[in-house]
C-alpha cells in the first residue's frame, strides 16, 4: 500500500520490485544450501575427505567436492580450525543481488 506523499519524508517512494526479485532468488539459494548440507550430512565419507581437504587447505579439492554436489549457485567456501562456510550467491545484471550463508562448526 502507498503511503500519502508527506513533505517531512526525504525518501522517495518505495518500489518493492527488487526486493521481491531477492526474496525470490534467495528462495532458490536455500535450495541449493538444503542440498549441500543434505549431501554433508548425509554421508560421512564425503563430509570426512571435505573436512581434510579443508584442514589441508587444499581449495582446489574443497571446490571440487563442492561442485560435486552439483547445485548451479555459486559457492565461495572459507574454512577455519574450527568449522567451514558456505556462502552462496545469485548475480543479476552483473551484480550480487542476494547471498544466503551458513556455518558449520567441526
């Protein structure tokens, strides 16, 4: 619903279009993080050579066994002593319109 102009209101008119089209895509996102930690938990073997590869810092092999999975979104991984991330993200025109993350602790 639009609100009645008000002078004391220095922003312009909100236009939720983009905002939905994120809402929709991060929809789609959380999808693809579902599967991923589907896959983790799923699987000891998998998520036992994921943890290696990760405490080895051997990136080539953690994006490798990302891509496995094999969900479209694009997946940037940064891991600690402690536990990995996935940060999952959706371009548009060029753009990063929305990322969904998550932690998961070893």
């Amino acid at each position: 619903m639009m609100g009645i102009p008000n002078d004391s209101n220095p922003y312009p008119p909100v236009d939720p279009t983009r905002l939905h089209q994120s809402a929709t895509y991060s929809m789609e996102l959380t999808k693809h993080a579902n599967q991923l930690v589907t896959k983790i938990s799923q699987s000891t073997t998998f998520a036992k050579e994921l943890m290696t590869a990760a405490q080895k810092s051997d990136q080539r092999k953690v994006d490798e066994m990302i891509a496995s999975v094999g969900i479209p979104s694009k997946v940037t991984t940064k891991y600690t002593p402690s536990g990995i991330r996935f940060v999952l993200h959706k371009e548009v025109d060029g753009a990063v319109c929305c990322e969904v993350s998550m932690i998961l602790n070893w």
